[in-house]
C-alpha cells in the first residue's frame, strides 16, 4: 500500500480516535477512542512500529527460506 495517510478525529463526545486511509480515501483502520490527543498520536505510532515489525519479519523469513538453486 503506498501512501496510507493517518488522521486524528474528535467524536462528538470530545474524545480522540484516529484513522488509517489509503490513496483512494477508503478507510483502513479506526480506532478505539482516547480521552488524550496523545494517547491517540501514541496509538497511531505504535501501529506503524508493528507495521514495520512485520514487514521487516516478512522480508526476512522470505529471504531465509528462498530457495535460490
């Protein structure tokens, strides 16, 4: 997925809830909401880290298992 864009919202009953949207605006992820801004920034930091975690786990298994003969 290239480009995904995060953005923070406030619901109507003053909490924090972000989402993850891709290039053509379609909805990827919502979160729980968050009595703090910065638990939702937090929130968003958190899922790229396992993002990252995982793609790199993924490159690596690939790359440990490729049967190159």
């Amino acid at each position: 997925m290239k480009n995904p864009k995060a953005s923070i919202h406030k619901s109507d009953n003053g909490q924090f809830y972000y989402t993850i949207t891709s290039q053509n605006g379609e909805v990827l992820v919502t979160s729980e909401t968050f009595t703090q801004k910065h638990n939702a920034e937090s929130g968003i930091w958190a899922l790229i880290k396992t993002c990252v975690k995982l793609w790199f786990k993924s490159k690596l298994s690939k790359s440990v298992i490729e049967d190159k003969a």
